[in-house]
C-alpha cells in the first residue's frame, strides 16, 4: 500500500528560516546553490543577480 504526504502541511514560518548564503565572486554578489565535489575540487553551483546559474571553483568564493 502507497502512503501520500500531503506537502502543504509544512510549516511557512520553517521555509522562511532557511538562510541563504551570499558570496562575492569577481566583483558580484551571487547566491550559493550548492556545492558538489568532482576529481578537480569543490564546485559551487551560484546564481548572479541576474538570475543566471552557472558553476565556479568553491575557493573562488569571498
């Protein structure tokens, strides 16, 4: 038997508290995604205050 979650029943004030974190890179602000690690090092996925996401080395990151 499948059991269903209904999503809506997660509390809006936990979403609120999720914490974004800030980097400067090359002179812009961008938004940490997230981090992955590949054979060359930590990547970070960002997004620029443009809206546009694309990958940077992590110790990039200020």
């Amino acid at each position: 038997m499948k059991q269903f979650y209904n999503t809506s029943t997660i509390s809006s004030q936990k979403l609120h508290n999720v914490k974004e974190e800030k980097f400067n890179y090359n002179g812009s602000l961008v938004k940490l995604i997230t981090v992955f690690n590949d054979s060359k090092g930590a990547i970070a996925l960002v997004e620029d205050e443009n809206g546009e996401v694309f990958e940077v080395a992590k110790d990039s990151l200020r």
